[in-house]
C-alpha cells in the first residue's frame, strides 16, 4: 500500500521585507471565467496580457510571515482553476537597501541558476520578451543602468517601469 503523503510545513523565514505578489489568471478564450471572493487581503485587476482573466494583487504588500498565508489562502480558494500559460505569479521583493553591487551579485546568481530555473517553468516562459536572459557576462554598470539604480522611484508606476521586465 501507498504510504500518505504528509504536506510539509511552510518556512517562515524571518525578513522584514515586503513582498508584493501578482498572480495572474487566464483561463483562455472561450471559457468562462467566475472569480470567486477573494480572501482577505487580494484584490482583482485587468492586465493587458492576459485574454480571459485578472491579475490578482495582493494589497498592500505584506513581509513573508504575513505574506505566506495569504498566499496558501488564495491558493486553496482557487484549486480548481485550469490556468493557461499567460497566468504566472509574480512576486517583487523590496530592496530598497540593497546597493549596486548587492544588485549586480542578485543578477550574477540568478544568471547561474537560469538554466535550473528554466526547468521549473513552462516552456512559453524561457527567453521570452517578458522573460528575457541575462548574458553571463553582464556588468555591474549594464545592471544599474538597466534597473536605474541612480534614481528613486516615487511611484509605483515609475517601480514598475525601471524593472523592465526582467
């Protein structure tokens, strides 16, 4: 007989930082698509990427002790949803003490384990103009100008445009 699988706890991992979280759902053309109340904490948008969905944000940005159970949260209430592959969960982590080389090492790592990561995704996600890969042999300097790390942004909106989708 099959032994039962015992869900393991979810770390807690004591940061201070905030996290902001995307979730995007699409559940393709043709389908129909009836969000259901949305756990505390998550509200619904339109995301222009996405044909017959929302994009689900979780407001405002919570540190991952809070953030977690808000998450597994959503994720129970939608268990049955069938996603298509313009859905995704975003999740930005506010570093705003991090300095340029703090920046640089972030994307030297992540460059590293891009081939990993790749593997954990679906296929319609790697080196897409959403997603694209950084070259292993970016400079600190390629990496501030590209993120703007000389100036602050004020707004969310000006956040958003300085990532530039990577």
């Amino acid at each position: 007989p099959l032994a039962m699988m015992i869900e393991p706890e979810m770390p807690v991992l004591q940061s201070e930082r905030l996290l902001g979280i995307e979730l995007e759902i699409d559940v393709g053309h043709g389908n129909s698509f009836n969000l259901p109340e949305l756990p505390t904490g998550w509200t619904s948008t339109s995301d222009g990427s996405l044909h017959n969905g929302r994009e689900l944000v979780l407001n405002p940005p919570k540190a991952y002790a809070e953030a977690a159970p808000r998450v597994k949260a959503l994720c129970e209430r939608l268990i049955n949803y069938n996603v298509r592959k313009r859905g995704g969960m975003h999740v930005h982590v506010q570093v705003a003490d991090y300095t340029h080389q703090n920046a640089y090492n972030l994307v030297r790592l992540y460059t590293y384990f891009q081939p990993v990561i790749d593997t954990l995704v679906g296929e319609s996600r790697v080196g897409n103009t959403y997603c694209p890969a950084y070259s292993r042999h970016v400079t600190l300097n390629e990496v501030v100008n590209k993120f703007k790390l000389n100036t602050s942004a004020a707004t969310r909106g000006q956040a958003r445009s300085a990532r530039q989708y990577s």
